[in-house]
C-alpha cells in the first residue's frame, strides 16, 4: 500500500525529485525572513541549492516529519522503487498554481507580497541570472498561451492565459526550474 510510504507522503506537499527527498535532513525545514516555510534542498537538480516552499495550508502536515536534528529523514531504501514521484511535482505544480492565482484574484494587495517572495528568491538563489527578474509591472499582465502549448489546451479544455506572477512563484518557489515555459508544461500535463 502506497498510502502509508513516508517518502510518498511528505513529496506530496513538497514535488520533490527522488534523491533530493534521499537529501533531506531533520534541521531542513525553515523560514524564510517574510515567514513563508520552505525545504531547503542542498542539492537540487544540476548541483544547485533551492528552496522547495510550502503551501500555508501543508505546514503542519510537512512540519510533522521534521525533528530539527541533523538526521537524514529517509534513506534509500526508503523509496519506493516504483513509484512516480516526478507525477508529484505536476500535481503539486497545479495544486500551487490554483493557490497563487485564487489568491491574487481575491486579494490585489497579495500580488505585491508575492512578488517580494519570489524576488527574495530569485535574488538570493538564481546564480545565473540574478539581476534579470522584470518589474513588478510585467507580471500584471497575462501568459499567453502560443502554438503548439495553446493547441493542447484548446484540445483538453484547459486554459489558453495564466496569471504571470502565480506561474513564475510556481516556477521559483516549488519547481525550482526558473522557467516560465516549463512550468506551463507541468500545468498542461
């Protein structure tokens, strides 16, 4: 029974890689300096430090398999060899992308706190391209779906525009991918 897998558990609020959950520590869950929680990965995807970000309604659950010690929360073996845990960064992709933008929608003034979280972000984390995140005017205008990402959706009735700002928090804060265009794929999927 997959239901009572730790490792399967916890990615479920995290969309986490395979050997990054094998990474993570009992001290790993923090705060950031605006009090958002996040993962701190030591060791992401080519080598890079990130931050893996919490929603606000998962912080108990992720805060129940951290202790606070410099433990290794899973060992290999702990993994479940046949399990799909890259279907879990789609999911929680989708899942904090509805977060984000439901968020916007109701409250304009959430728009301004979640932009100085993924610049903090951004700034602190993205080495390679530190100094090129847009104004916060940019984000006030919708993604646009085009070509053969827009034919996709219009075939499986998803949406064909995307709140800017909700997909590039999901890009930095959860995804860790820096990438608008990839984060769309994980919201088509």
């Amino acid at each position: 029974d997959k239901s009572d897998n730790k490792t399967i558990t916890l990615n479920r609020y995290l969309g986490l890689r395979r050997n990054e959950l094998t990474r993570l520590h009992g001290n790993d869950l923090q705060q950031d300096r605006l009090g958002n929680w996040y993962v701190y990965v030591d060791k992401g995807k080519g080598g890079k430090a990130q931050r893996q970000y919490v929603l606000p309604q998962d912080v108990e659950k992720v805060r129940a398999f951290f202790d606070g010690s410099s433990n290794l929360l899973f060992r290999k073996a702990d993994m479940d060899s046949k399990y799909n845990y890259h279907a879990q960064r789609h999911e929680l992709a989708k899942k904090a992308y509805a977060y984000y933008a439901e968020r916007i929608a109701a409250d304009p003034n959430y728009a301004k706190e979640l932009y100085r979280n993924v610049a903090e972000s951004w700034h602190h984390l993205n080495k390679r391209d530190r100094a090129a995140l847009e104004p916060r005017s940019y984000f006030e205008t919708k993604y646009k779906l085009r070509g053969k990402n827009r034919a996709l959706a219009q075939k499986t009735g998803k949406p064909i525009e995307y709140d800017r700002l909700a997909l590039r928090a999901v890009s930095v804060l959860h995804l860790s991918h820096w990438r608008d265009n990839i984060t769309i794929d994980y919201l088509l999927s």
